[in-house]
C-alpha cells in the first residue's frame, strides 16, 4: 500500500518527507515490529500504542499512524494523523479487502472455530497459498489485522469470527464480506451475555449479513442450526441428509468414523482422540470438497494434521502417565466432548479443572453440571481452581478444591501420580498450561513410549 492509498483512505493529514513509501506489513505491537513496518499506535485499556513511538522508530518502523503528534519528533520520522486509530485500521483493511477477489472463509460458532481454522488450512495448503487468522485473532483488532496481510501472495483467506455481545460478528462480516460462511457449534459461550442459546444462535447467524451470495456451512447435528432455513445455498451435515457422521470410534489412537456423502461412504481416521472432531472434519472436507479438493485427498491428509498447542494435546509421560492439556480455554461443551472420552476409558483419572468464563448469571448452574458429571466418572479425582468452582466447594464434598493455582502445582509437587490419564482443562484466564507444564516437567516425557 503507497502513501497516497494511505492518505486517501485514512483521509489522515501526513506529517515528514514525502518520499516513495510503499508499505508491506502493519503493526500494533512494536515487540514484533520489524524494519519496514507501519506501525500503528492503538489505544487500549492498559496500553497506549502513543507511548512506544521511540521504540517503534528505533526499530525500524518507517511511518506511525497515530491520533496525535508526539511532542518531541525527529525530522526522519513520518507521522499520518488521523482522528482515530482503530478506524483507520479497519478503513486500511477494508480498503485491502476489496482489493482482493480470491475466496474468503469466515468461521463462527461456540467452540470449535481455531480447530476448524487448523484442519482446513492444512487440507488446502498443498494446493492453496492460505492466509488464516494467527492463533485465535477474530475480534476487532485481529480480524482487521489479518485482512491487511492480504495480497497477491494468497490464494484464499480463512478467518475467525468471535463474539462476547449481539451485533459484534455482523460488523466483523461485512468487513470479511466472507465468500464461504461456517457455524460450528452453539453453545453456552457468551450465554451470560445474550441470556439464551436461541440468542447466541442469532447472534452467530450474523454471519450472513456480510455474505453477498457464496454458501454457508453449518454443522447440522447441532438442534438449532439444523432448523436454519435461509435463501443462501446452504450445506448441513445431520443424521438425515446427504452428509452424514456415523460409526465414531475413540481411542489413544485417535478418532474413526464413517462420513457419508452424497450416498457414498468414506472411512475417516483422524490422530487426535476426542468426540468434538468429527463435525468439525465433515465441515472442513466438505469446504474442501467445494474448493474442488476431492474427498479421497482430504481423508489422506488429515492423517498430517497438526492442532495447535493446549487443545486437547496429548503427552506421554514417565509412570505410565497420559496428560491431556486441553488448558486452551474452557466451555461446558467442550468439556461435555472431553467427558465423553473420558468415561471411555477404564485407567485411574486425574482432573484438574478451571472456571469457565462469560457465562453471566448461568455460571453456577453449569458449573455445577461439570462438578456432577465428573462425579459420575468411575476411578477418577477431581481438582478444581476458580472462583466459582472454589465457592461451589463448599456445598460440593466429591472433589478437592483450591484456591490458587500455585496450591495445586505445590499439591502435585507433594504426591506421586502413575499408571493414570491427567486431565487439565480450563479458561486462559487461570493459565492452567502452567500446570500442564509442572507435570511435564516433574515426570518428563516417556521417549520410550510407542504407540502401536
């Protein structure tokens, strides 16, 4: 993007030596700043972009968008001034979007959007140059951020879109202005919020507004996206219809099933063991499906799959220990799938579970829901940290509960854990990875072990 374009779009008043600038890469954050870049100085609740300009400049940034000038100024800096920082922001990268005509995919749902993100990127990136949204960027700052890095380099755009409030993915939407819409899941994120599922549904339905045709994916074995009738061209997996999961099978192996398709039944294996990926792999192979990657491809590929870290991650350890760290984030489906799993399998349980966040004034009653069903797992004990799990202790005698984290890693430093699966699972917010990483580093991995 020249200057001009910059100029023009931010409709922002340029401050240095007009030279040729051509910018190639946006930053907010100047720990990741290289030379080149245009930072961008946001104003957040803690931070303010404004007061890392010196470092920005030492780093090699080459123009600073920014909402005021700095006092003090150095003749080879270039400042654009613009009214607001996180408007041009999103002014640059709907002006970068509609530069582009390639495929955008845009994933929404409850749970399941970083996975899918994952999965498809990776069963189309032998064929496609994919730019997708880095780690779990899918709210105001990182949707826009993604769009900025599109170019000529890319063949197809797979995006997040999250959500704590109605309204907030239609704004997103028609910034993504999607070619490929894509509902996973709806469930109880966010319920304290919108009050109800049927809200939360709506609210993830706003997808559509950014959507001028293409089609839109949605996992149909969920009650409320099965009943979703619209005008656009619509592709649902359900028990019933021309995509069908059944046959799932879990093991340390990993997950099997049958998908059907059109009639035709194909025999899928993925390397991670969980009842939750199944509807998200239909989804993904059949996206994949329409970007004419054949479903014979997909199945061979998704044996490569790599996730990202902390979800449902599996290490091997010494003592004939299995960790799950699945310490990414926490909500009460995505414990109901782990759950499953686990009930499966006949070997000694620890749990060590976290609060699960945004659930408003429904926080107790589903919190409660985990304390019971864990309860129901057989040759299990149960940890639990958090606000609301520590309260519930109280009324609650199954289970050990503590106050901090640092009283469960030095309760683990004082016992001795074998011949068990170790399950850690919980909201970011209480860094139960740290936990995961005690474990790991206390009974370190089994470089022996092999999985036959």
């Amino acid at each position: 993007m020249n200057l001009e374009e910059l100029i023009s779009t931010t409709k922002g008043t340029y401050y240095g030596k007009k030279k040729n600038i051509f910018i190639h890469h946006f930053c907010i954050d100047t720990r990741l700043l290289k030379k080149g870049d245009c930072f961008i100085a946001l104003k957040g609740k803690n931070q303010d972009g404004h007061s890392f300009l010196e470092t920005a400049y030492e780093k090699g940034c080459v123009l600073s968008i920014v909402s005021k000038l700095p006092k003090k100024r150095k003749k080879k800096e270039r400042y654009l001034v613009v009214e607001d920082t996180l408007k041009a922001l999103w002014d640059l990268a709907s002006f970068q979007r509609n530069k582009g005509s390639i495929p955008v995919i845009g994933i929404t749902g409850s749970v399941g959007k970083s996975t899918l993100k994952e999965i498809l990127a990776q069963l189309l990136e032998p064929d496609y140059r994919v730019l997708k949204s880095e780690g779990n960027q899918n709210n105001h700052i990182g949707l826009p951020m993604t769009l900025l890095k599109m170019d000529s380099n890319y063949d197809i755009v797979i995006a997040e879109l999250g959500m704590n409030h109605k309204g907030e993915i239609q704004k997103l939407s028609n910034l993504l202005r999607p070619s490929i819409g894509v509902i996973t899941k709806i469930g109880t994120s966010h319920i304290g919020n919108l009050g109800s599922k049927k809200e939360i549904c709506k609210a993830k339905l706003e997808i559509l507004s950014g959507m001028d045709g293409g089609f839109l994916f949605l996992n149909g074995y969920d009650k409320r996206l099965k009943r979703f009738k619209g005008n656009i061209p619509c592709f649902k997996t359900n028990e019933k219809g021309n995509y069908q999961i059944k046959e799932i099978n879990i093991n340390l192996k990993g997950t099997s099933f049958i998908l059907i398709v059109n009639q035709k039944e194909y025999e899928v294996f993925f390397p991670y063991p969980g009842y939750q990926y199944p509807e998200l792999i239909a989804l993904a192979i059949l996206i994949a499906s329409k970007l004419q990657i054949p479903i014979d491809v997909c199945i061979k590929r998704l044996k490569n799959i790599k996730l990202l870290n902390q979800r449902f991650q599996f290490s091997h350890l010494n003592q004939n220990i299995l960790l799950i760290d699945d310490s990414y984030n926490a909500s009460y489906e995505s414990f109901l799938s782990a759950y499953s799993y686990l009930k499966s399998e006949k070997q000694n349980k620890l749990l060590i579970l976290g609060d699960m966040l945004e659930l408003g004034s429904y926080s107790k009653k589903y919190h409660k829901k985990v304390i019971r069903k864990a309860n129901y797992l057989m040759h299990t004990e149960v940890w639990y940290t958090g606000p609301v799990f520590y309260s519930l202790g109280r009324k609650f005698h199954h289970g050990t509960y503590f106050e901090t984290i640092e009283d469960m890693k030095k309760c683990l430093e004082e016992n001795d854990w074998k011949d068990c699966i170790i399950y850690v699972k919980g909201s970011h917010l209480f860094h139960l990875e740290q936990v995961s990483e005690a474990i790991i580093k206390k009974y370190k991995e089994d470089k022996s072990y092999n999985l036959k």
